[in-house]
C-alpha cells in the first residue's frame, strides 16, 4: 500500500503569519524601539524638513544624520527626499507594506487601503462632539459616552449605564471618576500614555502600546518569553441592533 500524499485534505498553503496579522520577528535596531530613543536621533533634525520628528518617531523611523534620510528600526527600510503634506506613517505603509512596525501600529486593513488609494480610518475613532449633558436627546454623543464608545463598550451597554444614571441621579463626578478608572486600565503599562492593545504571543496578556511592545523581551505581566505579537481592535458600535 502506498502513502496517501493528499489524505482526502486540498493541499492549500497556508497563510503566513504576517498574513493572519501576526508578527513573529525582531526589530533590526532594538536600540530603537524605544521611541524615546528614536526622538533622540532627531536632535540634529534640521527644522525646514517639512515634516515633523515626532510623525517620524511615531512611524518608526530613525534619522541617519544624513539630509533627510531616515531608516526604520524594525524592517531597516529608508525614507528620504521628504516633501510638504508627506504624512510618515503612510510614506512607510506605501513604500515597505510588510513593515512589522506598520502592522503592528496601524494593522493590515490600513495597509490594504492605502494599496486601494481608499481614505484610512484612525483605528475606529470616534469623532467628538462638544455636547456635555447626559439628559439631551442626544446623549450618546456627549464626551463621556464616546469615550466608553472608544474603550469597547457598545451602544446598548452605554445606554443602560446613562439610564441608571438618570434613575439614581448619581453624581456626574463619579460616573466621571468611574471613567476615568476604564481609560487608565486600558492604558499602556509602559508608557502610560496610549492605548493597550498588542496581544502578546504565547501568554494572551495584553498590557502594551504597539510603540511599546516591541522592546519587550518578555511579558511584564507574567514574565514568559514573548514570541510574536497581535494587534487587536475593539468593536466599535456605529448603529443600533435590530
């Protein structure tokens, strides 16, 4: 009896990590991945550069001291002749799509729209509005509902939350305190400024920016190595449910 090769399964490849959105390799200048460190390499920066060292910094680029030729820390591609209304963040997405650093910041779908020449959304946000009242008809669009709306919460939980408000007559400082209490554990352990949501691989924890994450060897939660990271987004409910 001879092997059976297919086992009655199609043989399809399978996608790569990258593809699923997951990455698995090594910035090629860990010195830099720290973006303090990278701001660092800016301090001779000339200023009519007309685009700033911090949208450098945040798109994971280093500048060489040389014109204005920055490299990336991650992938160690190269970025020069720098034009006015250039934005870093998508010159690095045009220019080297497989960056980890791209991925891992702004995940595949920014990529894919850019290839598409399609207008990218910044993660899901929510635009603001100036209203403040819980008690207007449209108090879903007031500064502490959209900031629940941005952490993850769907509209109906937000809604429930406002209605018990406006039963009990709680204080709007504590709904305000409570709030802020969800912001800060949503908030990167690291830096302690943005967003938690890089999923570390193999623990599950999830405590890191994605300007952050990558200068982690191991897991400050559990102290296990890391070996690829995640980037995650929270649902973001833009329309009631039937």
């Amino acid at each position: 009896m001879s092997k059976n090769e297919t086992n009655g399964i199609n043989n399809k490849p399978r996608p790569t990590p990258t593809a699923l959105g997951i990455n698995v390799e090594k910035p090629k200048f860990p010195q830099y991945a720290v973006s303090s460190k990278r701001l660092e390499s800016f301090e001779t920066w000339e200023e009519y550069i007309p685009v700033k060292k911090t949208d450098l910094v945040e798109a994971g680029l280093v500048y060489t001291g040389v014109g204005d030729s920055v490299r990336c820390y991650f992938c160690g591609g190269g970025l020069k002749n720098w034009e006015q209304g250039d934005i870093p963040m998508e010159e690095h997405a045009k220019w080297y799509p497989n960056c980890p650093h791209i991925l891992l910041v702004k995940g595949k779908d920014y990529i894919d729209k850019l290839r598409r020449g399609e207008k990218t959304d910044e993660d899901g946000q929510v635009n603001k509005t100036n209203t403040s009242s819980l008690t207007s008809t449209n108090y879903l669009d007031s500064d502490a509902a959209q900031s629940c709306l941005q952490m993850g919460f769907t509209e109906s939980m937000v809604e429930k939350s406002i209605a018990i408000y406006m039963k009990t007559n709680e204080p709007l400082d504590s709904l305000l305190e409570e709030n802020q209490r969800l912001k800060e554990n949503r908030m990167c352990k690291i830096c302690l400024d943005k967003k938690s949501d890089v999923l570390f691989l193999p623990c599950g924890h999830m405590v890191c920016c994605p300007q952050c994450a990558p200068a982690l060897v191991k897991c400050p939660v559990c102290r296990k190595q890391i070996n690829g990271h995640v980037k995650t987004f929270f649902a973001v409910s833009s329309a009631k449910m039937n």
